[in-house]
C-alpha cells in the first residue's frame, strides 16, 4: 500500500482581483498539496475561489495537470469524463490519445453508471477556457459545474443541474484561463461526499 504522500506550501495570503493572474497560489497561510506542489511555470486564477472556512481549511489539494507544465501534451486531450453523485462531483478524469494520462482527480471506485463524457478535439486545437461552478447558498456546497472551450461549445455536470428550477438562486463563480493563457491543469479539494472546492492551473500560450 502506498503512503499518503503530502507536501506543505508556506505562502502568504493577498486579497486579490477576480481577474488577476499570480505565479503562486495564495492559499492562506499554509496548504498541503498532493502529491506535489504546482511547478512554479503554472499560473492560478482566481485564488480566492480557495475560501478557508473552518470546514476546508485543513484539507489537501489535490493537484491534477492533464495538459503538461508547458502544455506539452495539450493537444492530445480526446475527452473529459465526471463522475457524479447523490451530493455532486465525485470524480474527473482527462483522457488523452497518447502520452500523459494521470491519475482521476477525486474518487476512483465508482459507477460507469454515473459517469458523463465531453468530447474534445484537443488534435484540432480543441482546448476548454474556463468553467462555471455552482455552489448550493445554504452549504455553500459544490453541486456541479459547466466547461466551455475555445470554440463555444459547453457540458454541465451533472447534465440534470441545467434543468433545475433552482439553479438561478445558486453561488456561482467563473474560472477562466484569461488571455494569454491555456488551461492544463485542475486542483480540488475532495471528501468522501465528492468535490469541496476545485480550481484551475494554467500555462503561457505558445505563439
């Protein structure tokens, strides 16, 4: 069996504009990342989506980087698949034809049956730019999310969360790459409920 393997970032907090872009994530005053600390080539919008409520204040975030540090495996992303559940997102997993394919972000023992695919034509120049994440105004819980990409299509997970008549009345938050930017990466932090929180990483657009 394998250890539990973590890292503490010592790094200082700043209340940040929504839009800016810092090359290290300021995640209060101490975060313990698995299994790595974020290379610092990789960019972090909206680092306040990260709250520190009494409830995620002491768990991990867990690091997934599907693209490469320098987007070096990008273009070979064929889709992305969410597992769901009762309580939201329990899984997310990028499938890439060749090269890197890491580890699922969240769970891995659940339901095929749960599980939802976007397709994208990352060999066409298919990249996702940002997604909208929901969370529920009572328990400020993470109930889903949309990805839209760079050619304006977009999939909601759950797919049932775009027909809820409540969806209006929920928290949302928009993390996007920016310009400049490309999406490689996610962070998140999971309980065995499913996904608390979750985040992007980005890195430098190549001309």
């Amino acid at each position: 069996m394998q250890a539990l393997k973590l890292v503490i970032l010592s790094i200082s907090y700043e209340d940040l504009d929504p839009t800016e872009v810092v090359n290290k994530p300021g995640l209060s005053d101490t975060s313990l990342w698995y299994s790595e600390i974020p290379d610092p080539c990789l960019l972090f919008p909206r680092v306040e989506s990260f709250r520190t409520s009494e409830s995620k204040q002491d768990l991990p975030i867990n690091l997934y980087i599907f693209g490469g540090d320098h987007r070096e495996y990008l273009n070979n992303v064929l889709w992305i698949s969410v597992w769901t559940g009762h309580n939201g997102i329990l899984g997310l997993e990028v499938v890439s034809q060749i090269g890197h394919n890491p580890d699922r972000l969240g769970h891995h023992l659940v339901l095929n049956d749960n599980k939802t695919e976007m397709e994208l034509y990352g060999p066409g120049g298919e990249h996702v730019i940002s997604l909208d994440v929901f969370y529920t105004k009572t328990t400020d819980w993470l109930t889903g999310f949309e990805f839209r990409t760079d050619r304006d299509r977009t999939q909601m997970f759950p797919p049932s969360l775009s027909s809820d008549p409540s969806l209006g009345d929920w928290n949302r938050r928009t993390l996007s790459s920016g310009p400049g930017l490309v999406l490689v990466g996610f962070c998140a932090m999971t309980t065995q409920r499913g996904f608390n929180e979750i985040g992007i990483f980005c890195a430098e657009s190549v001309v």
